[in-house]
C-alpha cells in the first residue's frame, strides 16, 4: 500500500510540474496577444496622432475636444470614434508597460488586471507547452511540491481519520461483545 501511495505522489508531482510550467507560457502568450492589439490600434490611431501633432501640438485630447464642439455632425461621431481608439490604445500600453516587469509580478498582474476580451482569447487559443527555461522550471517545480504538499497533508489526514474511525469501531465493537 505504501508503494501506491509513493507513485500517487510522484504522479500528483508531475502534474503539479506540468500545470506549473504552464504559468509562464501563458502570460506569455497573454502578453503577445496585448502585444498584437496594441500594434493594432496604435495603427488606428496613427492618423489622428498625427493630425493631433500637426494641429494641437500633439495633445489627444485637444483633438477629441476639437472634433466634439465642431457643429459637423461628422465630427461630433468621429470625436466618439477617436476617443475609443485612444482610450483603447492608452489601456493596451498600460497593459503592456506592466507585463514588462518581473515574472511574480507578471503573474500577478495578468491575474488581476487583466483585459477580459484578451485574456479570454488567450484561453481559446492557448497552446499547451513544456518551456525548458529556468523561469517555467522554477515555476513548475513550486507548484509541483504545492501539489505534494497538498498531497501529503490529504492523504496523512485521510489516513489518520480512517485509522481513528477504524480504532473507534474497533473499540465499539469489543465493548459491544
């Protein structure tokens, strides 16, 4: 019985390892997804930067307000539409001056504040990998002795109530007799 219990162990250790190196491949893959995004909507935004610089000495907002109190109706909606990109943009470089920090502080900010919509299309198209670097390493073998651990205390307390219940009946039943 004891040996089924080791390789239970060095099975929940495995999966531990590999959910572990998970961590880092997936704020990564979080990252370049912002990464993408970002790209993108700086290229929306490109010529109205531009106009913004020509005109209001580069300031977004200048712009937006300008288009917002012009009396074409054009404007007015186009104000809305500049104002989302911006918006947009400016949240996206948040999210990326902050994934460029150290991998804890990396894992913790894509775990609360991260964009649903990215993190959302990180999952649907996350694939799965074994990164053989010391980050993902380190990662994985942390959440595989959490996952021992774990193991352990279930598995020690399991065994220490079935062996008091065991006693208990044990003792009832000889009482009994």
């Amino acid at each position: 019985m004891n040996i089924i219990r080791e390789y239970l162990r060095l099975a929940v250790f495995a999966m531990g390892l590999l959910s572990g190196v998970q961590i880092p491949a997936f704020i990564d893959q979080y990252q370049k997804r912002v990464d993408a995004h970002l790209l993108e909507a700086r290229q929306n935004l490109a010529g109205f930067k531009q106009t913004a610089e020509r005109y209001f000495e580069g300031d977004m907002t200048a712009l937006i307000h300008h288009y917002r109190s012009s009396p074409d109706v054009v404007f007015q909606q186009d104000a809305k539409n500049v104002q989302l990109i911006y918006e947009r943009t400016t949240l996206l470089q948040n999210q990326w001056d902050n994934l460029n920090s150290g991998v804890v502080e990396r894992a913790y900010y894509v775990a609360r504040h991260y964009n649903p919509q990215i993190l959302q299309e990180t999952i649907n198209q996350y694939s799965y990998t074994v990164p053989l670097e010391p980050v993902a390493l380190g990662w994985g073998i942390c959440i595989a002795l959490l996952f021992a651990a774990v193991f352990d205390i279930f598995i020690g307390l399991s065994a220490k109530t079935c062996s008091v219940c065991y006693h208990a009946a044990r003792n009832k039943a000889k009482l009994n007799h």
